[in-house]
C-alpha cells in the first residue's frame, strides 16, 4: 500500500520578503559566460519568509485526487521569490546551483535557486548530510524549446517550490501563462498540450503534467531525504565539474557563509553526467540514484524491491542475475539486469517503456535515449569486467 503523506490544509500568511545587508550577487563568479554565477557580495543578503503552510492532516498520495488545498498566493509573483518575475531574476538573497546529474524531466531545461531564512545557515554533519532551516524555499523552473535548437523559442513551463515548514515539507507548483509573465498556483493535476517542432520541420504534439501539491511528495519522500538535487554529491566534490565548467559553487557557497562550518573531505561525490571520460558506471550508478532511488530503496513505495542508492555496493543492489519481480516482460530468461545483455534486463526495457509499465511513473512523456544507451553500455561492461566500487555516498535525511 502506499504511503499516506501529511499534508497542510492551513494558512499561516503569505511570503513576506527582508532584505539586509548589501550587494550585488550571491555565488561564485568564477563561471563561464551565461550561467547563473554573480559576484559574491560583502555580507550575504537574507531572507525572511511567514510560510503559509503548516503540516497536518492527511491526503492520499493518490496521482488522481486533488490534493491539499494550500492557501498560497495565486500569482507566483506574489510569493516574492523573484524580484522581477516577468524577466524571471531571482530575489537578490537566491543562491543559484547546479547540479551533476540532473533528473530527467522529459528534455527540459531548468534553472535553480535555493532561499534560505534570514541568516540562517546550513547544519552539515560528518556523513555531509545537510539540516534545512524552517524557511528555507527551493525553487525550479523548467523550460522547453518549441523549435528544437532555437533557444528563442524556449517558454516556460512550471516553477515549483519546495518549502519548509514547522511540521515539515510541502511542495507546490506555478503554471506560466501564455504571454510568459506571471504563472498561477496548481491546485490539482494539469497536462499541458504541446506543439514542438523538430530540427527537420516536422511538427509533433507533446503533454506535459503540471503535478499537485500531493504529487510532489511521491517523489520528496523521506527515504530520499526529502530535498532532491541540493546535497553535496550533487553540488561538487574532489573532482568537480568537467573542462569547461570552472566554477567550484561549494567553494562560493562557503566563502558566502552558507554552512555552520568545514564540508567533509575526500569524496568526490557524482562524476559530471555529460562527462564521457569519467567510468560508465560511476555515471550510471549516479543516473539511477537520482532518477529511480527515490522510489528504489529499503521502505520505499517501488514495486520491485530493487535498491539503486548510489553508495549500495552492486552485491546488495537485488539486481544483477535477479529474478524481476514484477514479471519478465514476454522475455524469456529475463533478469533484472543480465551482465551483457541489456534486451534481456528488465532495468533497461521498463526504462525504454511509455504507459503504465514504463519507468519512472512520473513525470515520463519521452524515453532518456542518452540514459539508455549508457544504462545499456553499463550492462555491457558487466559481462566483460569486474564491477566497480560503489559511491562513497554522503548520508541523507529527512529534518523534522
């Protein structure tokens, strides 16, 4: 049965906005030209936030019910997360980050920043494992380009946040409108309608779901460790980022004052997914922490009691020469993943599905054909070598 998550059902106000300190930017400006990285200021710009939601009651995590009734602003405008929302510029105290291995969200693009409360800092324990402050608001936004190649056609979808509270974490999204200025609260599950041209003209309809507020925790669950993307493995580590990608953002959020102090040594954290050069299957086995482990872990709500977690050693992963346990899928012999042999691994063909039997559930219109064709060079390699080690994972948790 899946679980039953609490869920708020009261105002507490809306998002009020105080700013302090001085200056122009908040992250490392070590970037290349056109990514979201500004000077760091003298003292970093705070931000305060009356939440307006706490946690309680309960609401089925259901993909068809309607969800909370969250008594957030309408407009995303005004929630004052942006300071101009129109030409989408963050609030002055946004931390903006990035990630090495980012969730397949059907192609789009996205952009990050994280809010934290007044002057609050970040409690990071010896595993790496990261404390939010009550206040803290992550916000996304997810584009898609209409015309494949012409970053002028790119229109915003969604901004979602993800916001603390008293009693925990709750999540919401902002559809954009039309004219791609301001973006409305959703209440309850939406399907966008699509049209996007190809780079050879042709034309083809997409959807795309706009999730509810409960739909968000199906995947913000608490083996996860609620906050996806914003952990140390993701954000950096010894070996950083790729040529190409000078900026060290830890580097920048520490000399910000980010954290309550020193970040943990020795461990490189996820290797650049678009870094070819780095082992297939420290990539892959970082691919699948992030896009099914969610779900794919001791106690999580997967059906196939695999466990994908990046610091799982492959022994313990109930994967290789397993038995599927939802079926072998019309292939004989089938395993839930055959060293050599991805046609006879159900990983790979539930990931190549649409409907009801492909993975993940959500938040799938269109197959990863990049993430295929590395899960399968992965299985590959694990009928001619000797498997590699597993991640040195940072500890995740859930903060009450």
């Amino acid at each position: 049965m899946r679980r039953r998550t609490r869920v708020s059902r009261r105002a507490a106000g809306a998002l009020a906005l105080l700013t302090l300190g001085a200056g122009a930017g908040v992250a490392d400006g070590d970037g290349d030209g056109g990514e979201p990285w500004r000077p760091l200021p003298e003292r970093r710009v705070a931000w305060n936030v009356r939440l307006s939601t706490t946690i309680e009651g309960e609401a089925p995590s259901s993909r068809g019910d309607r969800g909370p009734r969250p008594l957030l602003p309408k407009r995303l405008s005004e929630t004052g997360v942006f300071a101009d929302t129109a030409a989408l510029e963050p609030h002055p105290a946004a931390i903006p980050y990035e990630v090495k291995v980012p969730l397949w969200s059907d192609a789009a693009g996205k952009e990050r920043f994280v809010l934290l409360p007044g002057t609050a800092k970040l409690v990071v324990d010896a595993s790496g494992a990261l404390a939010f402050p009550v206040g803290t608001v992550f916000v996304k936004s997810f584009f898609l380009e209409t015309t494949t190649g012409d970053p002028t056609s790119r229109r915003r979808l969604e901004t979602r946040l993800f916001i603390r509270g008293e009693a925990g974490w709750a999540g919401f999204g902002y559809a954009w409108n039309e004219e791609q200025t301001d973006a409305r609260l959703v209440e309850s599950p939406e399907v966008l309608r699509l049209e996007i041209t190809a780079r050879d003209g042709t034309r083809a309809r997409r959807k795309w779901v706009l999730p509810s507020p409960t739909d968000c925790m199906t995947c913000h669950t608490p083996g996860a460790g609620r906050v996806l993307g914003f952990e140390l493995d993701q954000l950096g580590g010894d070996d950083d980022f790729p040529a190409g990608k000078t900026h060290r953002q830890l580097e920048g959020m520490t000399r910000l004052g980010v954290f309550d102090g020193p970040l943990p040594k020795g461990n490189p954290g996820y290797p650049d997914w678009e870094n070819a050069a780095a082992p297939i299957g420290r990539r892959v086995r970082a691919y699948l922490d992030v896009n099914c482990a969610s779900c794919h872990h001791p106690g999580g709500s997967g059906n196939s009691k695999i466990d994908l977690r990046w610091e799982v050693g492959l022994d313990a992963m109930n994967l290789i020469d397993a038995k599927p346990g939802l079926g072998d899928l019309g292939v004989r012999g089938a395993k839930q993943v055959t060293p050599g042999k991805p046609a006879a691994s159900v990983l790979w063909l539930r990931m190549g599905m649409d409907g009801q039997e492909g993975m993940p559930p959500l938040g799938h219109e269109v197959l990863d054909e990049v993430g295929l064709e590395a899960l399968a060079e992965w299985i590959r390699s694990l009928g001619t070598a000797a498997p590699e080690a597993p991640g040195k994972g940072r500890g995740k948790r859930e903060v009450h």
